[in-house]
C-alpha cells in the first residue's frame, strides 16, 4: 500500500482501478473515447470490456492527456477520457499547462495514483510522500480538479464531467494491485479500430 | 541573420500565395495544401517567423508545448481523430523523441509529420548544440525513419509537400530538416575577441 501518501490528512479512500474504471465505463453512453495509458490503466481498461473508442498505449509514459487533448481537438463534439497512473503523469507535468491554457471543453483526465511504479516492483514515486496531483493540476490551471472521496464520489464527478464546460481533472487514490487483464499487445490493430470507432475510417 | 534576409527576401515584400518567397512561406502553404491544421511547436529562433505566421492565420491551430514528445502526443491522437498535425522543433528537441517515434508513431503507424530547425553545423558556437546534431541522423536511420535535408529554397516545396503525402498515404513518420544553407540558421551576432 501506499501508505505515505495515505498517511496525509486527505480524507480520501483507498480505491481500485479496475474498480473505478468499471464505473467509469458503464457511464459511457455516446461513444465517448478512452485512452488508456501505459501498463495497468490500459490492462484495467481493456479488461473492463473492450470498446471500439478504446485506444491503448504500449509505450511512450505519460502521453496519455497530451493523446487525448489530440483527440478532443479533432473532435471537439465527442467527450474524451483519458486514464494515467501518477508515476506516468510525473514524467509530462508540463501537459496540464498546455491542455489548461487550450481548454478544451470535452476532456477528462483522470489520475490513478498509488504513489507506486506498481509493474516495476511498486518503487514508491519522488511525489509519493511530498506531491497533491490534483494542487499541481489546479496550479497549473486546470481550477476543475478534485480527489474523489470514495467511489461515489468518482462516479458523481464522472457525471459532472460528462457535462462540464471545461477541462477536468478527477484524482484516485488507489490501492497497489496489479491491472486485471492483459491487453493485446498489436498497436497496428488497435489505433485501426480505434479510428473505426471514431468514425474516422470505414473497415475495408 | 543576413544570410537568411538573403535567403528570403527584402523585409516587408508581398508573398502572394502562389509565389512563396521565402523558407516559411513555403512550408506554412505546403501545410495549407494538405489541410494540415494542427501544428504545436517547441520555439526556435529560426522558426519565429514561421510561428508567428502561423498564429496569425485562422487555418492553423498552432500553440507551443512544454516538450516536444508532448507535441508528438497531441498530433497523434489528432490523426486518430481525423485532424492532420505537423510538429515544429530544434534539433536538441529532437533528440528527446527516440522512445516515442519507436513505442507510438512507428509500431502503431502514424504519420508523424517533424520539421526540424538544425542547429549544430555549419557556424554553430554551441558546443552542446554541435555534439546532439550528430546524433540525429543516427537515431532517424537507426529507426529506419524518411528523412530530408532541405537546403535550397528551389528544392523545398518539391519536398516538403512530396513528403508530407507520403508519410500520410504510407501511414509513416518523415522528419523534414531545415539546414542552415535553407534558414540562414543562428550565429553569433559578434565575432568573439582573437
């Protein structure tokens, strides 16, 4: 567990991941993309249930948001979320300026953080006992962001997302449990059905 | 910079569309004539003029990065989504994209279209700016990666949109170099003491 982060007066519950991204994704009515970032987020993701607006990543740590906002520009009607452990966020703070200063209104970042490299042998993170994500994601402009308290909590700010006129950051603290699944790993595959389900490309 | 106002003409001379008269008109009509609108960058010197153009021109959707792999990002998911982007940089900026080119936009076969500002050769007084230089090609030919150096502004526009529709039609990144002998690049402005 990740306890020094935990041990803060955040009175915030240690959640799961694949957990909140069941919720998350029994939200989704309107075809609503996800990115999936590195590792667990997009084990998580895919075991959750395949989706055609499903993109995994299986590399390239800490492009998930910078992807997403990609996305969002491209089609500014759909709603984008994007899932990133904190460890990957840490390697491209700099993205939260860059989507806070574009204001994308159709985007969701959401924060797993166990303060762990959980799929390296859970080193802690240099953020685990002296960084707030989501007071680095306000700091740096994105003022709609927030730690969810519990589950319902996450789902309320799902919701809330799902309308909201701006950019949003939602922040989870979770437990140190390894993804669910294992996604398959044919990135030519998955970014041709992802464009698919986007309604980018027509299948031959 | 007077190589590169020898390069691109008198200040303040009208560029009509169809006759571009410098390097950055060149590139800026280029991303116009395959509907590339998206265009984040990392500022160079060498580039202001053609950023700045960019900002002022409604097609573009253009804004500065805090890296460059973020860039790389952002016009990737953008592809998947249906918009075209094109990344602006500086050859040390450059160097930072080796894992991204190798994990996102090659093996999932997006066409990352690069133009990159060279620094490190012909005059560079940056010693840093010279020993990163070298490892561009390097890195580019190692990942198998299209690559052109633009040196004349006769040749540019036969390149950049030659490229540009090759790196969409075969789903490939292309990094588009423009040397010095194309930019006038960055010198010093004063010769230091013998």
């Amino acid at each position: 567990m990740n306890t020094p982060a935990n041990s803060s007066a955040r009175n915030t519950r240690i959640m799961n991941r694949f957990d909140l991204t069941s919720r998350l994704i029994a939200k989704l009515k309107n075809e609503e993309a996800v990115i999936g970032g590195i590792g667990n987020t997009n084990f998580d993701l895919w075991a959750a249930g395949h989706r055609p607006q499903n993109f995994y990543m299986l590399g390239s740590m800490g492009l998930a948001f910078p992807i997403a906002l990609g996305v969002a520009l491209a089609q500014p009607n759909r709603r984008v979320f994007a899932l990133e452990g904190d460890g990957s966020l840490l390697m491209q703070l700099g993205c939260l300026s860059t989507i806070a200063s574009l204001a994308p209104k159709n985007l969701c970042m959401v924060v797993m953080d166990n303060g762990i490299y959980q799929i390296t042998g859970a080193q802690p993170t240099p953020a685990a006992t002296v960084a707030d994500i989501v007071a680095i994601a306000i700091a740096s402009g994105l003022a709609d962001s927030a730690w969810a308290a519990d589950e319902e909590d996450f789902e309320r700010l799902v919701d809330r997302s799902l309308a909201a006129p701006g950019p949003t950051l939602i922040g989870a603290r979770i437990d140190d449990k390894p993804g669910t699944g294992q996604t398959r790993r044919d990135p030519v595959q998955i970014r041709e059905r992802f464009m698919l389900g986007l309604g980018v490309r027509q299948a031959l | 910079m007077a190589a590169c106002d020898a390069q691109t003409g008198p200040e303040g001379s009208e560029a009509k569309a169809s006759e571009p008269t410098s390097w950055h008109d060149v590139v800026l009509q280029m991303l116009k004539r395959n509907d590339i609108r998206l265009v984040p960058y990392v500022p160079d010197r060498i580039l202001t003029a053609l950023i700045s153009n960019l900002h002022a021109d409604p097609f573009f959707t253009t804004f500065p990065t805090a890296r460059e792999e973020e860039a790389v990002g952002i016009v990737s998911g953008a592809w998947m989504g249906g918009l075209r982007g094109a990344v602006l940089m500086q050859t040390s900026g450059f160097a930072t994209l080796a894992n991204v080119m190798a994990s996102l936009a090659i093996p999932y076969q997006i066409p990352l279209i690069m133009f990159v500002s060279e620094r490190g050769t012909l005059g560079e007084f940056n010693y840093g700016q010279s020993l990163v230089c070298r490892t561009m090609r390097p890195v580019l030919d190692s990942l198998a990666m299209e690559h052109h150096t633009a040196t004349r502004l006769d040749q540019l526009e036969f390149i950049v949109d030659r490229s540009i529709r090759q790196a969409i039609t075969t789903q490939a990144p292309v990094a588009l170099i423009l040397s010095p002998l194309l930019t006038g690049g960055k010198v010093l402005d004063k010769r230091a003491p013998e």
